[in-house]
C-alpha cells in the first residue's frame, strides 16, 4: 500500500488552504493517525518560533538603522536642542494623558476578553496519571494542542462519560466548550471543577468562569465571581480587579 506524504496537507491545512471537502477528509486522517496530529503540533510550534525569530531580526536590523540614522545628524545650536526639549515634554504629556484616560475609560465585555482571555494552557500532569481514561483523553489533548477545540470536546466527553469525575478532562471540556463557544457546557464544567473542592483546577474554573458569565452578558454573576477572585489569593486576582473597575 503506497504511504501518503501528508507534508503538503499539512502545510494547507495549518495556512488555512483546505476547501471543505480536504478539510473534512484531512480531519478525519487526524482522528486516527496520532503520529499526524503530533506533526501538525510541532509544525505549528516551530512556525511560531521561526515567526518570533524572524520579528526579533527585524527588530535589531530597526534599532541599527536608527543608531546610524542618529550618528550622521550633525549637532543643533541651542535653541533647536531647546525646541526639540519642550516638544518632548508636551509629547510624554501627551502620552501619559492618553495612558490615564485609557487606563480609567470603561471596557465593553468584547474589550474585556479581548485584553484579559488568553487560551488555557493546563497544568503539567504527566498522561501517565491519565492512564485510566484510555486512549480518548490523548486524542482530545493531541486535537486540544493543535486548536481544534471542536474535536478537542469530542473525545474530553468520551473521557468524563466512563469517568465523570475526572478533573482534568472537565476542566479541558469546559475550555474547549469556551473556544466554540457552547458557553452553557463550558459553564457548568467550570462549576463542576469549583463544586469538587478538591482539585489543581478551581482557581483556573473560577476565572474562565467569570468570562463566561461576561461573553453571555450576566453581569451581576460576572461580577460575584470576580470578586470572589479579587479577594483570594488567586493569580487572577490582580486582573479580576483591574476588569471590576473598567466594567460598564
């Protein structure tokens, strides 16, 4: 049987290339091939740190052509160093009014995610600890890695429904929940990791929770939680009162 070469499917697949019909068969080549999902993965990973790379390059290669741009200005008398002084001043008046007024000015709930919502990363539990959750709990983690959080909350629900009392995969159902936007079982994941007490999660549940009574607009529940969050000793809590203040 002749093996495929997925290198050119992947590369579609990551730039978003694929028509719907590629997509739907490249999606369900990764569903069984766990070697493809990891490749996708470490494709995506090294993308972004040849991006990074590339962006710091760019940097340096700005900050030189400045330091020569400078070197090759010939020195002002006095009055010019003088007016360039006083617009410098008016300048970081200028901006550190902006900062004040920026820093004050109420957040619509959409600039409140925008600003404070970044993708949950989980802790560091080895998969060995996962070894009773069988394959389905590696496979939503492979899908949840690669943000295909679609297919990510498949296989976490596969998981809780031979062991609903699984932290770890409740906690990435809801997040996976959270990024397609099913906020009602995203919510009541989160609650469910804060009503068991006992577990590495709550202080994470706590905070995508509140985002989650925010992107549905319950401001008063939104609210509650976040100050729940404020007053703990949360490492939320400096950003759940920086959101207190600037909500509408």
């Amino acid at each position: 049987m002749k093996t495929i070469d997925f290198s050119y499917f992947i590369e579609r697949y990551i730039a978003g290339e694929m028509n719907e019909a590629e997509e739907s068969w490249f999606l369900k080549e990764l569903n069984g091939n766990s070697g493809l999902r990891e490749e996708v993965a470490l494709r995506k990973k090294t993308d972004m740190v040849l991006q990074n790379h590339n962006i710091i390059q760019l940097r340096n290669k700005l900050s030189e052509i400045e330091k020569n741009r400078e070197s090759r200005i010939p020195s002002k008398t006095t009055g010019k160093r003088l007016s360039i002084s006083i617009a410098a001043a008016v300048t970081g008046l200028i901006i550190i009014g902006s900062i004040a007024f920026f820093s004050s000015r109420h957040l619509s709930n959409d600039e409140i995610i925008s600003q404070y919502y970044k993708s949950y990363g989980g802790v560091s539990v080895s998969r060995s600890s996962q070894s009773n959750a069988g394959n389905d709990y590696s496979t939503g983690l492979d899908y949840y890695n690669i943000h295909d959080f679609k297919n990510a909350a498949l296989y976490f629900s596969k998981v809780l429904n031979n062991d609903p009392e699984n932290m770890e995969s409740t906690m990435f159902y809801g997040t996976s929940s959270f990024e397609v936007k099913n906020y009602p079982e995203a919510k009541k994941s989160f609650s469910k990791v804060i009503d068991n007490n006992n577990n590495l999660f709550i202080e994470d549940a706590e905070w995508y929770l509140a985002l989650c009574y925010l992107q549905t607009n319950d401001m008063k529940k939104a609210s509650d939680v976040l100050t729940t969050i404020k007053n703990s000793r949360s490492i939320y809590s400096k950003n759940a009162g920086k959101i207190l203040r600037r909500m509408k």
